[in-house]
C-alpha cells in the first residue's frame, strides 16, 4: 500500500500536536509516558517533534490517557491554526473515571 504524501496542513497539524504532548508531559519524562502509555520513546519522540505527523488514533489515546487530557481537548487544540501558540496552558480536561476500583 502506497501512501499519499501529507499535506501542509497535515504537517502543521502534527506539528502542533507534538508541541501539544511536550508542554502536557511537563517534566515528567518522555521515558516514563511512553511506557506507561504503553508505546516506546522513539515514537513518542517521533510524535512529539513532529516527525510522525499523523500517528494511530489508539497511540494518540493512550498517550492522552496518561497525561490526563480528552481527545476532545486535544482535537479543539490542534485543528485549529489559528488557536496554536496563544500562551493559553494545556490544562488536564476532567473524565469519568472508565472503572471503578
């Protein structure tokens, strides 16, 4: 299967993401949110640099999982061009806990 080149648009989507996933992460380390987001740090890194513009939507949930934000935060941060890079902080949406303990 051959796959299409990525667009501009795709490209500075994903690039946003990345910046999106670093500031969330904080200090905590990207050897720590990848495995327990259950994915290696190469690709984490990949993700986070951009160089993996549009990753699986599964590896994208599980790294939001880990760091506490909604894919609907994460959606509304990075389709729109024009809301990257206010300063506005990425901050933790609140989620029903999936299972009870």
């Amino acid at each position: 299967m051959v796959r299409l080149p990525l667009t501009p648009a795709e490209v500075e989507r994903g690039q946003r993401l990345g910046a999106l996933l670093r500031q969330a992460r904080g200090c905590r380390s990207m050897l720590d949110v990848a495995l327990a987001a259950g994915i290696s740090p190469e690709t984490l890194r990949k993700i986070e640099s951009g160089r993996v513009a549009t990753p699986a939507f599964p590896t994208i949930a599980a790294i939001a999982d880990i760091l506490g934000l909604s894919l609907d935060a994460v959606w509304a941060e990075i389709s729109q061009p024009e809301r990257a890079g206010e300063g506005r902080p990425v901050l933790p949406v609140a989620r029903p806990a999936l299972y009870a303990s």
